[in-house]
C-alpha cells in the first residue's frame, strides 16, 4: 500500500529574553551633623554587586559639604551612584532615597558617577523638622535595575498534516441497515419487514434496549410485530436509530414524534418539535397544540400557545380550536391563562411608564 501523502511545513520561531539584575542597597550615616568634612571631600559607602554577578559593582558617594566650594555648591549635599565596576556598556538604573527626595530612572554610562551636585540644602538637612535625620542618623536607599545583554531561543519543529478522510459512520450504518448484513431481528409492520440488528436498536433506542434484555417473546423469536405505527413512519424512525437522521422528517413530523415518543427518542422528538414550530399556522395551531400536549412535547407546546396568544381572535374561528374546546377544554383553559399573563404583564409595563 502507497503511503499517505503529507504535507509538511517547518515552523521557525525565536523568543528573546532580557534578563534583568534587581539589587536593593541601604547607607546609614550616623552622626551626621558632627562631620567636619571640607566642600569637595567626600564619603564612600562599601561596594556592593547582585548576587552572582560581581562584575557589576556599585557603590555611594556623598560630599556632606557639596563636591566642590564654587557658588552655592558648599551649601548643598551632593549625592552620586558609581558604577565601580562593569562587563556592559550601559546600564540602566532606579533610584528612590528616603523621603523620596529623587525618585526617577536614567541611564548610568559605564565607569561614569550619576547623580546631583545640589541633592538637598545641607540646612534643610540639619534643620531636623522634615524627619530627614532620625537621632542624627541618614539613610539613604537605592534601588538598582541592571538590564543584561538580550538572549535569543531559537527553535523549530516539522508541522506535519495528514490527509484524514471525513467520518462516514452515519453513511455506514445506514449501508447497514439497507444491506440488511448480519441482520437478527424482523421489525414487522402492515404486512412489510424491516431487517435490522438488536445491539444497535438496543445501543440507541431504550424502549428496545429493555424488550432485548428480558425473556421477552421478541427476544426468542428475534422478531417484532408493531402494529400501531405505519411502515414508512417506522422506517423513518429505523433510519434516525441508524444514522441520527430521518430523510423524510419534514413531510412526516407529526407522526413521527408519536412514535419517538413512543420509542423513547428524545433527540428525534426535539427535532420533530423544531420542524412543527417552523409550520406554525392559524389553521393548525390547535391541532398543533393538542398533539404536543398529548405527547409531552414541552416546547412545541410552548411556542404554540405562544402563536395561539398572539392570533388569538383568527385561530378561535378554526375548526381546530372548536374541536379542541369540544374534545380538550383544559387546553381552551390553559390558553387562556397565557393571554391573561400577557395582558398583565403589557398592563404592569405601560402602568410604569
């Protein structure tokens, strides 16, 4: 045998990742006023790194007097972040220190200090009333994002797609059913015979699946008289239990959902209900009706009331309705009660406005 044909087509794709080093560094100077530091000295915390990566280094740089004695820097602190030391070009840095004085992201070229000349006025600082020095002690806090060199995943795979043949289980149970293969069981009906197979009957339809599986006179005899079904509405019937389709639904429905509700077929009936909703008519309503109601037919005996409530004054001229009276009053009554509803609910809803 030939193997199938396939059609192929390769999937490329790459996915890009940019890791990201986020380190957190707090500095306590304590003591802080009692510093006698001149303008342009100036203080160093420890160097500091993210775990595993200590090629990036960091550290804080502070002149209590400002960095330089020119103009107004001496009255100010001056604050810095130095990148000590690094493998990367640049890398980009946040920052927030206490009382949020700063709070804004930038850029931080390599083995280049970033930060302000004029962090804060040195008497403001030592003034005390803001909360900026805590027992003569200020903190300062950074936060550092590191963004590394980008990482590309590249990956491909084969997609393969094979040419899988439609289903035509519904085809071959149908095949079955007309070839009458394997046959075990005679459904008689008006002088005719339909050949059929127990373990599908059963597998579909609960009313056979219980006459197969008790000592019944059709199980001994594999064969079935039915005498209150016509043959082409049982046939009908046969041929939705094989192929979950009845090909002459649309001119037969009233009688076949009496025989899916005989059967037991509630998918059939459903399908039936749909098909008599469709043909809903003035002339038929109240037959319509009566034949839902005598079969349990739950929504087709919904939506008739329905048109019956809404034409009510044409379908109680009808022969229909006058039978129904005559043979069904429950139905008149029921009908009436849903015109009532209606009236009650159009009087409760223009009573608002």
């Amino acid at each position: 045998m030939a193997p199938k044909s396939r059609k192929g087509a390769v999937n490329v794709s790459c996915d890009t990742h940019v890791p990201v080093i986020k380190l957190s560094y707090t500095w306590r100077l304590h003591n802080f006023s009692m510093r006698r530091d001149e303008a342009g000295q100036k203080i160093e915390s420890s160097h500091f790194s993210a775990a595993g990566h200590p090629k990036l280094t960091w550290c804080l740089s502070m002149y209590p007097h400002g960095e330089s004695n020119e103009g107004e820097d001496k009255d100010f602190v001056s604050l810095f972040l130095r990148l000590v030391a690094s493998d990367k070009k640049d890398v980009h840095v946040e920052r927030a220190e206490d009382q949020c004085l700063r709070d804004e992201p930038s850029l931080c070229p390599r083995r280049r200090d970033f930060g302000w000349k004029k962090f804060i006025k040195r008497a403001r600082l030592l003034k005390g009333t803001e909360g900026l020095l805590t027992r003569d002690k200020l903190t300062i806090f950074c936060e550092v994002l590191a963004f590394l060199d980008s990482v590309n995943t590249s990956s491909q795979n084969m997609v393969v797609s094979v040419d899988v043949p439609e289903c035509n289980l519904s085809d071959d149970f149908g095949h079955l059913l007309e070839s009458r293969q394997l046959s075990d069981v005679v459904l008689s009906v008006q002088g005719k015979e339909i050949r059929a197979h127990k373990v599908v009957l059963a597998a579909r339809c609960p009313v056979f699946a219980a006459m197969f599986q008790h000592e019944m006179k059709e199980e001994k005899e594999g064969r079935v008289e039915i005498t209150d079904c016509d043959f082409e509405v049982l046939h009908q019937v046969i041929k939705y239990i094989y192929m979950g389709r009845a090909p002459k639904l649309n001119q037969m429905a009233e009688k076949v959902l009496v025989a899916a509700d005989k059967y037991d077929l509630a998918r059939l009936k459903a399908m039936c209900e749909d098909v008599l909703c469709s043909k809903l008519s003035v002339e038929k309503a109240a037959e319509t009706l009566v034949l839902a109601d005598t079969h349990n037919a739950d929504q087709l005996k919904a939506n008739a009331l329905q048109f019956i409530r809404v034409q009510a004054d044409e379908v109680k001229e009808t022969d229909g309705w006058k039978r129904m009276a005559s043979e069904n009053p429950h139905l008149v009554l029921e009908a009436f009660y849903a015109l009532v509803d209606e009236i009650g609910a159009l009087s409760t809803r223009f009573g608002r406005k």
